[in-house]
C-alpha cells in the first residue's frame, strides 16, 4: 500500500527576522493519507497548513518525525528524489519553455527520450483540454489555461503524491468551479494520491475525501466533511467550518443551559459536565406547524425575524430570541408568509443538536 | 502639446548632434586628414595613411587589441564564476554580518582601486606576477566584480524561490535546477554584468600600467603616447578603434543573449 | 552543518578574492605609507611620510584642485543629464516606443566610450588649434589662435571639467529616467486641468519629482572624478596635478624613498572616498531615492 504516513512531523520557527515577529510552531502532526485519496488541509491563512504540505515535499526540514511511503522512510531523501509532484498557487511554468516542454520537463529530468516525453506530454495536455496549445508559450494563455499546463505538467510523471498549495485561489471564481470539476474528474481518472492545502471550505467540502482542519499550528480534526459539520471536536472547528447559531452555557445534572438564562434541554448523560457550546444548525431549525405543541424531544425558540435574505434558492432568517442571534433558513414557500418583525415559533429536533466542549 | 513637442525634438536633434554627432565626425573626419591647417574647418587634403598605419602598419595594434580583449574576457569569465553563487548567497540567505559582506565586496566601486594596486606592487613584484597577464587580470578582478556581483544580486532578487522548488518537485537536481531553470533567468543580469566587467577592463590604463610595468600593452596603453601629443590622425583612428571595440563587445554581448533565447524558445521547434 | 556553513561558502570566493587583492593591496600599501617594509629591512613604524605630506603645499594644491574640479564636473554633468533625461521624458510622452527607445540608446553611447578617447575628442574640440577655434577663427571671431583660452591642459583644469561632464551626463540621465517613468501620463492631464503649462508641469512636477535622485546621482559622479586618472593624467598640468595624480607622480618618478608618500597620499585618498560613500549611502537609503513611486 503506498500510504503516506506522517508521523509527529515537527517544525519550529524561531525569527532571526526581524520582520517576522512571531515565532512560529508546527506543533507533533500524525497523520496517514491513503492512497488514491483525496486529503485537504483548511485553515486560515497563516495556520501552518503550507508549511506542513512544504514538510512533506521535503522543501523544509523538519525539526522532528518521519515522512513515509510505502514503509519507506523519507524524511531524509531530497524532494527531487522522492517522486510527489506539486503545484503551486502560482502556475510557475517556465516562461522560456513552451508548454509542451513544460508539462515534459518532470519526464526531461527523468531521463525519458524525447519523443516518449512529448507524446505524453501532448496527451495529458489533452486530459486537461488543452490540445493543441503545445507550441506555445505560456505567457499566450490566460490564468485558468496557466494552472492546467501546471496541473498536467505535475500528473504527467505519475507522482505517487500530489501536493498542491491553494492552485486556485489566484482565479476568478467562475474559472475556480470548472477547475474544480476538472481536477475532480483527473483524480478519478487517474486514482492519484491528492494532499490539498485551502482556505476554502467550499473548495474543501467539494474535493475531498477527508478534511483535516488546522488551526495556529496544530491539526484540529481529520473527517469527512459530513463527519465535520455534523460532529465538530470543538469551538474552533466549528467556527472555522461556518457553523453558525453557536451558544454559550454549561451542562450540569443531564441537562445544558445558556448562559444567559434562556434554554435549557436534556441532554444525553455521555455528554461531560462543565462548560460548552449549543450549535444549532440553521437548516435542522423547523418552522412550527400551527397549532403544534413541541414534544420533549425537541427545543422551542421564540423570536422576532429581523431580515429575510435570498440565498442560492432559500432564505437565511435573521432572528432575534430574548437574548439572542440566531440564523435559520426557510424555503421561498415559507419565506412568502413572512415579514421583518413579525413573530414566529420554531422548533428543532434534540437529535439535530450538538454539543461542544468549550 | 503639438507644439511643444516639436520643440522638444528640435532640441533633442541638435543637442544630439553637438553631444554625439559632433565629436565622433571630428575623430573621423581628423582621421583622415592629411594636414589640417588653422583656422580651416575642413582639413585640406584627406588620406588613409593612418588608418593604414593602424590597421595594417603596425603589428602593435592587433597584439594590443588581442591582449585588451584576452584580459577582458578572462576578467569577465572568472567574475561570473565568482559572482554567481556570491549572489545567490546574498539574496537568498540569512546571513550573519551581510552588511559586512556587502560593503566588502562594493568597496571598489567607492575607494579607488588604483590605492591597492600600488599598495600590492611590490608583493606582485616579488610574486613575478608584474608584467605578465595573470597579474593584469588579477588587477582588473577587484574593480571589476562588485558590479558583476551587483547585476547578478539584481537578477537574483526577482527568481523567486517557488521556481526552483517547483522544479525540484519535478525532480531537478541541483545542476538541472541552475541549468534549466536559474540560470534562463539570470542570463540578462550575468550579461548585463560581463557588459559592464569588459567595458571597465578595457578602459583601464593605469592599473594595467603598474603592474604590466609596460611590458602588457592593452589598448589604452598604446593608445596613450599617440594622443598625449603624438599624430592626430593616428591618434584619431586608434581612439575610434578603441572606442569601436567597446561598442562592438556590448552589441556582440547583446545579439549573443538574444540567440541564446532564440534557441531556447525554439529548441524542439515543430518536431 | 552543510547546511549552516553552505552561504558562506558560496561567498567566499568572491570574498577572498576581494579581501586578498584588494584589502591586501590595501593593508600592503597603509604598512608601507608608515614606513614598515621588511623586504628592504625597514621595520619601524613612523608616520614621517603623512607629516611631510601634510606640510607640503603640493599636497594642499592638489585636493583643492581635485575638490573643484569634482565639484564642477558633477555639477555640469547633472545639469546637462538632467536636462537630457526631461527632453526624453517629454519626448516618450508624444512619440512612439521605438523611436524614444533609439534616442535613449544614442545618449548613452558615451557611457561606452573609453574614458581617455572621450578626453582626446574634447583635445579636438577644445585645444587652442583645436575644431572649436577653428569655427570662431572662421566666423572672424578670433584672428590668432592664442585669442582662444586656454581649454586643455590648463591649470585651472577646464579640459578635464568637460570631458567629465560629456562623459557622465548619460550616467546622470540614465539614473534620473527611472524616477521619471513613473510620473503618470494622467498627472500630467491633472496638471492641464489646472491650467499647467508644459513648464509649469516641469517646474512643478517633474524637477521636485527627480531631486533626490538627481543629488545622489551627481554626488556619485562627484565621489567617481575625485578618485579618477586617466583623463586628469591626460588633460591636467604637472604642477597642480589632483590628487591620484600626484600621487603616481610620487610613485614613479621619485626614488624608493618617495613611495611611503605616495601610499601615504593613497591612504588619504581612501579615507576621503569611504567617507564620501557613507554619506552617498546614508542619504540614498534616507530619502529611498524611489519611495513612494511604486
């Protein structure tokens, strides 16, 4: 099995820059990659997500663990040598290269003849359709067409690993959905091992197999995004992947209350005592049927809708609770009966509620 | 805006030909003059006899401009040996007391080098290295290289380190790296550098005297006792000579770059 | 430990070859100027040569020499290469790249001329037999060649003057069009909307634009025909003579003994272009000659 297995790889930055005030720490990361998946790294910029992906390229050294492949240990062998490709936020084709030449140049640098080299070349620029742009130069292509070249010249030498570095960002965002389709499809096609660096949840959330979430250094949680969103770890994983409607309080004697006095519902006894967070998704959040008394088993809010917002097809209600902001989405149907100010009922299934350690 | 452009360019054409225009007919024109009597505006009978001297009449000069160019060029390769990776290391890394690598290797463009020069006579003297090639070179190394250090520097300040990390990840070696992909980018600041290393060796008289002791003669040396007071029109025809191969080294230096780019974007061509 | 040590190894080549040939020929020549010289036995050290050196009126003659001429040549060059780099700058504004593009490449075709051909085109033009005189003999200006000064080869150093600021004005342009190729074709449509002319648009605009390139670009220039050679050697009189011509003067024609004041004069010299640098240096880095032109 070509699994990729970092173990507690770790990397210190103490600035001798000035410029850099803050030292950096890349706290013990495990963490294995199987192959043929597709891994994406999230977080915030500044988060050590890059320079983990830059660990595993072997660009940095690291102060502590091993990189292995296969059972092979990598952490001393040099990038060029260790068969990953990557691209980067930049397409970085070499100006004076055409682009045949550049999506030959990983072959080039493995001794491939020529004729091999080119032919292969041309047909990977055709799985990323771009045949026929093999002449020319890469200052003659647009931006999207530039990180195609990069993404067929990293494939071409069938990487056992491929790293890329936030390749999309640089993009429109009309032009970031097709390459995301794209890049989808060749990972299919070609069943390579993707480890995949973003800010971008969207980006994450479509891509990925699993999700691994980071945040000032350290990796938070590994999942699925499904497993993600349903069931984050903590606070920061939850903020980080945009969940909204998160509150405050503790949970003593099987049952949590806010903080600020306003509910209090059962919980499940595996849930520890001590302080937590409430999150309740917008979309498990239910309109009341008329006439309905909420059972046990679920939560009713009381609130006034502030604004009504048309988003991709539904509503995102604002809603102002005794003592709080909360977010819910109702559907154009439900959104028609509704005004700013007006009072509603709504209840939410206890099963739909999760709660975080603080 | 018409008007004042036409101005401008009005300006421009005779400042030009005072400037530039003026000069370089009045060393032709002396060049091939055959007395040139004051107060007449034009000399009043014209001959190649100096052009004939300085070309054909004297093995001196071919010596000379071999030696010139043999001195400059050597200059010139051993700087881009040393300057390129010096570069590399100045803007790529970290270094402890920068400042002090910096100002030693810029110190000859502020303190004249000649100071040294008389300075390292003697050692040079009792090394046997006056008088000899070796010896002018390794003069016309110090005034020479901090600009080769400094073209290069620049060049190196805009390859970002992505580059060559993105080729490392397309498993460049460190030579397959400088080759395909450092060095296609520095090649205008190397060549900006040698153009500038050259022209600086060829004109370099004094330095070239004292420790060729007059025994080395590169062009300037020649060319001295001629226009200190020697024929005017030999001395005329050997300032345009000089003057020519300076020109001639920096287009050569040019159309040489230019190929070098021309056969890189075509290198497979339409195979 | 590679690692660590691998810049500075990739230095040192250019390093030691800077340090040995020409801090060596330094540190060789300041042992020698005090007199310190084991190859001929002379192991003291003494400062007799700076004193001599001090109290003689050569030595005196010669830096003021070398001040004033330094001092004109830079200022002559940055006027003209000002004014060369402007009437580019306006002449780019109205005409297409290409034919801008071989104007500059004309100007500076004296940056390539060797420094001693560019002093014997101004003995052409300058001698007092020379093209110039010849012109105003013509035109019933002068009637004997001794009516024309004396340009080259005088004491006061006209000759040198001139060819310095021949040669160095494209220099000076060529430092000053960066500065200027930032100025934005719509500053100067702002600048007629006010109801600037053309040289209220230069008066107001482009000259405080280029200032501090402009100082430190002549101060370089100063810094450069202080410590230069060959065009005084070719150009100057005996007696003054500037400075690094003195100090060959010292160097060859005298005895053994005259060398420790040559080198001594040399030292001097040094000291005096270092200082000069630091302060070329401190006021460039100051005024970030290209701050806020980004």
């Amino acid at each position: 099995m070509n699994d990729l297995r970092i173990i507690n790889i770790e990397k210190k930055y103490n600035s001798r820059l000035p410029k850099n005030d803050s030292a950096f720490t890349l706290q013990p990361i495990g963490l294995t990659i199987k192959e043929g998946e597709f891994f994406s790294l999230l977080g915030p910029s500044g988060c050590g997500k890059t320079t983990l992906l830059k660990l595993v390229a072997g660009l940095i050294r690291a102060d502590g663990g091993e990189i292995r492949m296969d059972d092979f240990d990598l952490t001393a062998v040099p990038p060029e040598d260790r068969r990953f490709a990557m691209v980067f936020q930049k397409s970085l084709l070499f100006p004076h290269m055409t682009v045949e030449e550049n999506v030959a140049f990983g072959l080039k640098m493995q001794k491939v003849s020529k004729k091999m080299r080119l032919d292969q070349a041309r047909n990977m620029l055709e799985h990323v359709g771009l045949q026929g742009f093999g002449f020319r130069h890469p200052d003659e292509l647009s931006g999207g067409q530039q990180q195609r070249v990069a993404l067929a010249r990293a494939l071409v030498a069938h990487p056992r690993l491929l790293l890329m570095d936030e390749p999309f960002s640089a993009l429109d965002p009309s032009l970031r959905e097709d390459m995301r389709e794209l890049l989808r499809q060749i990972q299919k096609e070609f069943r390579v091992t993707v480890l995949f660096v973003t800010h971008d949840r969207e980006e994450a959330f479509y891509l990925s197999d699993r999700i691994g979430v980071m945040s000032e250094g350290e990796l938070l949680q590994v999942g699925t995004a499904q497993n993600l969103r349903d069931h984050p770890d903590t606070t920061k994983v939850a903020a980080f992947l945009g969940l909204k409607n998160l509150i405050e309080g503790t949970v003593t004697n099987g049952y949590f209350s806010s903080k600020l006095e306003e509910f209090e519902i059962p919980v499940p006894h595996l849930i520890e005592e001590g302080s937590c967070f409430l999150i309740l998704r917008p979309e498990a959040i239910q309109l009341m049927p008329e006439g309905v008394i909420p059972g046990a088993d679920a939560m009713h809010i009381r609130g006034e809708i502030q604004q009504l917002i048309f988003n991709h097809g539904f509503y995102i209600g604002k809603l102002k609770t005794a003592n709080h902001q909360l977010e819910c989405s109702f559907s154009s149907q439900q959104a028609k009966n509704m005004a700013a100010g007006q009072m509603v009922d709504l209840m939410i299934s206890l099963n739909d509620i999760h709660i975080v350690k603080k | 805006m018409n008007k004042t452009s036409w101005l401008t360019k009005i300006i421009l054409v005779v400042v030009l030909m005072l400037f530039i225009g003026l000069p370089f007919l009045l060393l032709v024109l002396s060049s091939i003059s055959f007395g040139w009597q004051w107060p007449n505006i034009l000399p009043e009978s014209f001959s190649f006899r100096s052009w004939e001297y300085v070309l054909t009449g004297s093995s001196d000069t071919w010596r000379a401009v071999g030696f010139s160019l043999l001195i400059a060029v050597t200059v010139t390769a051993v700087n881009i040996l040393l300057a390129v990776p010096a570069a590399k290391s100045l803007v790529r890394n970290q270094l402890r007391a920068k400042w002090l690598f910096e100002a030693i290797i810029f110190a000859p463009i502020v303190i004249p080098p000649f100071v040294a020069v008389m300075g390292i006579h003697l050692t040079f003297l009792r090394l046997g290295l006056t008088e000899t090639v070796l010896g002018v070179v390794l003069a016309h190394l110090s005034p020479t290289l901090p600009y080769m250090v400094r073209a290069v520097v620049i060049s190196y300040n805009t390859l970002s380190v992505d580059w060559e990390d993105q080729a490392r990840m397309l498993g460049a070696g460190t030579i397959s790296r400088f080759y395909h992909v450092v060095l296609p980018h520095i090649m205008p600041g190397i060549a900006a550098g040698a153009s500038l290393s050259i022209l600086i060796s060829l004109s370099q008289y004094l330095i070239t005297f004292i420790i060729g002791s007059g025994q080395v003669v590169t062009l300037p040396i020649l060319l001295f006792p001629f226009i200190s007071g020697g024929d005017p029109a030999i001395a005329s025809a050997y300032s345009l000579l000089f003057a020519g191969i300076a020109i001639l080294t920096l287009l050569g230096m040019d159309a040489a770059l230019k190929k070098y780019y021309q056969k890189k974007k075509t290198a497979t061509g339409k195979a | 430990m590679w690692q660590k040590s691998k810049p500075y190894l990739l230095l040192l080549p250019a390093i030691g070859t800077i340090v040995l040939l020409f801090f060596g020929g330094l540190f060789d020549g300041l042992l020698k100027s005090f007199g310190y010289f084991p190859a001929i036995g002379e192991t003291r050290f003494e400062a007799a040569a700076y004193t001599e050196l001090l109290q003689s009126s050569e030595f005196w003659a010669s830096l003021v020499l070398t001040l004033r001429i330094a001092a004109l040549s830079s200022l002559f060059a940055g006027v003209l290469g000002a004014i060369i780099a402007i009437s580019l700058f306006l002449l780019n504004e109205s005409t297409k790249s290409g034919t801008s593009q071989l104007w500059h490449r004309l100007f500076q075709l004296p940056l390539t001329i060797p420094h001693l051909v560019g002093g014997y085109i101004i003995v052409l033009l300058f001698m007092q037999s020379g093209f110039l005189s010849k012109i105003l003999a013509t035109a019933g200006i002068i009637d004997e060649i001794t009516d024309f000064p004396v340009l080259v080869n005088d004491p006061f150093g006209w000759g040198i003057i001139l060819t310095y600021a021949w040669k160095e004005a494209p220099f000076i342009s060529l430092m000053i069009y960066p500065v200027l190729a930032r100025i934005h074709r719509s500053w100067r449509e702002v600048a007629r909307v006010f109801g600037a002319g053309s040289w209220d648009f230069v008066h107001e605009i482009v000259l405080p634009a280029i200032l501090p390139a402009w100082t430190i670009a002549t101060f370089i220039v100063f810094v450069f025909t202080f410590s230069a050679f060959e065009v005084p050697f070719l150009l100057g009189v005996t007696y003054p003579s500037v400075l690094p011509v003195y100090s060959y003067q010292l160097y060859t024609s005298g005895t053994l003994a005259d060398r420790p004041e040559a080198l001594a004069l040399n030292i001097i010299l040094a000291a005096i272009t270092i200082l000069l640098g630091i302060v070329v240096y401190y006021f460039s880095k100051r005024w970030n000659v290209l701050k806020g032109w980004d």
